[in-house]
C-alpha cells in the first residue's frame, strides 16, 4: 500500500558498527516528529530519543487542546525526571501534513490514528506506529527485528503505491510473547499456545483505570486485547507468501487481566510443540537466541533479547520490567505442562520494549535498511 521512494538498489546503509564518531554524528540527522506527543507513549518516545545517535526530534503534534502551545505548557511531563532539553520549546502543531520532519513516529488512539497515518504516508513520509490501525493490513509490516525482519520486503511488493509508508509494531503484550515464542518456534516448531496475561494499568494510558476500579483488584478484561494477541501473534511468527503475510499455522488462545502494577506485563504461556524437548533444551533456546538487531548492533536493540531467570520466583515486573534499559523480555518458570506439553513465564516493559522503544528499534533497522535514507 505505502512504499518510499528509495529504490533497492539505491538503499543507503548505516554508518558500520565501531565507524568513527564523526561519521556516526554526520548520518545523525534523520529529523521526527511524536504524533500524540503528550500522552503517555508519545513522552516515552521524547525520553527514549533525547541524544539517539540517528534521530533528532523536530515536530510534536497532538489534539486540539494542546496546538499552538509550547510543548512544555502543553504537557504535564509523566515520567521520571525532567523533560529532555530542547523539547518544551516545540510548539504543538495538528497531526497532519506538513510537520518538519522525515519520519514521523506514531502513539495515537487508534480510534484516529488510521486515517491521520494513511495521510502522513500518502504525503511521503515514514510512518513508524504504535497504533493497532494498519497492523493487520496485508501490505504494512507487523515488525519485531528480532523475529520477523524479512517481512520487511512487503514494503517492495507495491510498486508505485505512493512515496510514504506504514511500518507498525505490535500490541504492549503481543511483542513479549510472540518475541519469546520466536526460539522456539525456529528450533522446535509450535502447534498451539495459551496465554495469561497480567497486565500493567499504564498499558492504559494516562488516566488509565480508575483507582476505584484497580486498588485491591484485578479485572478480567482489556477491550480487544485477547483478539490483538491472536491475530498479531501468527502474523508476526507467518511466512511471506508473494505479498502478504500467511500467518503461522498454530493456533493463539489469549485471556487477558489488568493487574494493579505501574509498569511490566507479564504472561503465563502454555505451548504444544511439534518436537517434543526437554526443559534444558528449552531453556537453553531462550537464553542463546539473538538475531540481526544485535548482529547490527543497533542503538536500541538490548545485548540479549531474551533473558533467563532460574529462580524459582521471577520475574517479577518490579525487579525485570527494565532488563536490557527495557528492552529485554524475561523468561522464567520453563517447566513441563501437563496439559501443552511446556509452559513459562515472560515480562516485559509495556511503554518501552511494548511501545516507544520496539518502534524506535523498528525505525533503526529501516535506517540499517536503507529504507529510511540517512541525511549526510
């Protein structure tokens, strides 16, 4: 549907790992803009790209209520410390076209987001989104660099589409999972998955749930959570077939919980494999599974996507939600299942490694890429 006017063979790759640091501060130009910059993703994108060696934040755009004013009047800054320098002084425009920017970064509502990113495409730029708007659509990647970077090619499937595009990253639960699933899947195959998540209330947003509603309770229900995990999940784990995506053959049975925690999903996954393995074996998959972030050596991209803890009594989100600054899922629990076959616990930061982060990592294998062109 979108694809950028950069050709294959005229791709421009990053400057290579351990490359002087002149080189590195040359190619770091690429200017973004925060679609939904105020809210709880859209600060968490302005925290985690203050001093990126690739990205400098250029534009903010939000609702109505914010436009024209300066971004440090606009917003009540949510996160730990101060809000990053420079940032304040941006004044708040409309999410549309024109922003001054290349490559705009999306945390919109959904309810929004589709047609305000559709626009932002069609108008030439890179669209790097966090909404569920486009994340099914047969021609917009559903990306986890770990996982699924040949999906990437779908961006070459439509030739003449238009000058933009629309690379999403999956839900805050559907990463952790289908990032955990991914070594096991490559070594020992999958036949089906059952998920339990417990979910953190700043998945959210801000206010979020009522503290009425959450403090001394859990809720049974996310409006479309379990049906994101089971769409998103066989997406991301499917294989390309000429333009599109097949989806894994396996079967996803998702139930999903808002828990009283600030930050952290966790998920208790029960899966049929179709080589049966041992827990060492299993374990051992995990703990040895890294791939082409880490290959590349990308700025976001966490030394070990997967970590392992062999207590009897992790992870726990307060103690692993910030593995790898946020970015590692946590593994722990692999044990045999009476019912599956195999069952584990996974946790993972849902506004970094859930959100802001897994789309700036996103955006720095579309610059290693050559699909988002460096500015020299």
């Amino acid at each position: 549907m979108f694809i950028l006017t950069v050709k294959p063979g005229e791709r421009q790759a990053a400057a290579p790992p351990g490359a002087p640091a002149e080189m590195e501060g040359a190619m770091a130009r690429i200017r973004v803009g925060i679609l939904g910059a105020t809210g709880t993703v859209g600060q968490r994108f302005l925290a985690l790209l203050a001093n990126h060696p690739h990205f400098v934040v250029t534009a903010v755009a939000a609702s109505d209520r914010s436009q024209g004013k300066p971004y440090g009047e606009a917003c009540a800054w949510r996160l730990p410390g101060d809000m990053p320098p420079g940032v304040a002084a941006l004044v708040v425009r409309a999410p549309e076209p024109p922003l001054e920017c290349d490559v705009v970064f999306s945390s919109l509502p959904a309810d929004v987001a589709g047609e305000v990113e559709a626009g932002f495409a069609r108008a030439g730029y890179a669209v790097i989104s966090n909404s569920s708007s486009h994340r099914m659509d047969d021609a917009v990647p559903l990306l986890i660099p770990e996982v699924n970077p040949d999906h990437l090619a779908l961006l070459d499937a439509c030739p003449g589409a238009g000058r933009g595009f629309i690379v999403t990253n999956p839900n805050c639960s559907t990463v952790m999972i289908a990032l955990a699933l991914a070594p096991l899947a490559a070594r020992f195959g999958i036949e089906a998955v059952a998920v339990t998540t417990l979910q953190a209330i700043s998945g959210a947003g801000y206010p979020g749930v009522a503290s009425l509603d959450i403090t001394d309770n859990v809720v049974p229900f996310i409006a479309n959570e379990e049906e994101k995990i089971e769409r998103e999940t066989r997406k991301i784990l499917g294989r390309l077939d000429g333009g599109r995506v097949e989806p894994a053959p396996f079967v996803v049975s998702a139930q999903c919980h808002r828990v009283n925690v600030v930050d952290g999903h966790m998920a208790a996954v029960r899966v049929r494999l179709q080589r049966d393995a041992d827990v060492p074996e299993l374990r051992e998959a995990f703990a040895a599974f890294t791939a082409l972030p880490q290959q590349l050596r990308l700025p976001t991209a966490p030394a070990r996507p997967v970590v392992v803890r062999d207590e009897p009594d992790r992870p726990q989100p307060r103690l692993d939600r910030d593995a790898g600054r946020g970015m590692s899922v946590t593994v722990g629990r692999i044990a045999r299942d009476a019912v599956l076959g195999h069952r584990f616990v996974v946790l993972s930061h849902n506004t970094i490694r859930g959100a802001a982060g897994a789309a700036i990592l996103n955006a720095e294998l579309l610059v290693a890429r050559g699909y988002i062109p460096l500015r020299g």
